[in-house]
C-alpha cells in the first residue's frame, strides 16, 4: 500500500544512510542514498524534532531541494 507518512517543511534531516549518517540542510546538493533500517530525524524552524522510525529504502534531494524517500515501512514515533 502506498501512503505519504509525512510531507511539510523542515529545516534539516538526518537519515541512516547504507554507510553511516548524513544530515540534509536546505540548499543541499542533488543526491541519491541507499538508506538503511533505522531513524529520520526532522527538525522545523521552531527546534521541534520528529523522528520517523524506517526498514531502508532510498533517499533522493531532486534539483528543486525536495527530499523524497523511499521505503517499504515507515512510522511515525509516539511522543
């Protein structure tokens, strides 16, 4: 089944790559990751964090600074 888990405006991610962290800042270059099983961090404006819990996948930043990832499970942790 295809969902959206999450959509909006961030000011930062962090995501588990294939070879260890990364985080993503706005104005980030093109790329393409292999992600995986682990967390994305979320951080907004305000400092607020949202962490997203994933089984792997693939992360792309396109020329328009979008973040598209792509997995197989995604959920959202309980505050």
């Amino acid at each position: 089944m295809d969902r959206v888990v999450f959509e909006g405006d961030v000011v930062s991610i962090v995501a588990p790559g294939s070879t260890g962290s990364f985080g993503v800042l706005a104005g980030h270059t093109q790329l393409v990751s292999s992600l995986q099983s682990g967390t994305i961090k979320l951080r907004y404006q305000d400092n607020r964090e949202e962490i997203i819990t994933i089984g792997g996948g693939f992360l792309e930043v396109n020329k328009e600074g979008e973040v598209i990832i792509l997995t197989d499970s995604a959920e959202k942790a309980s505050h």
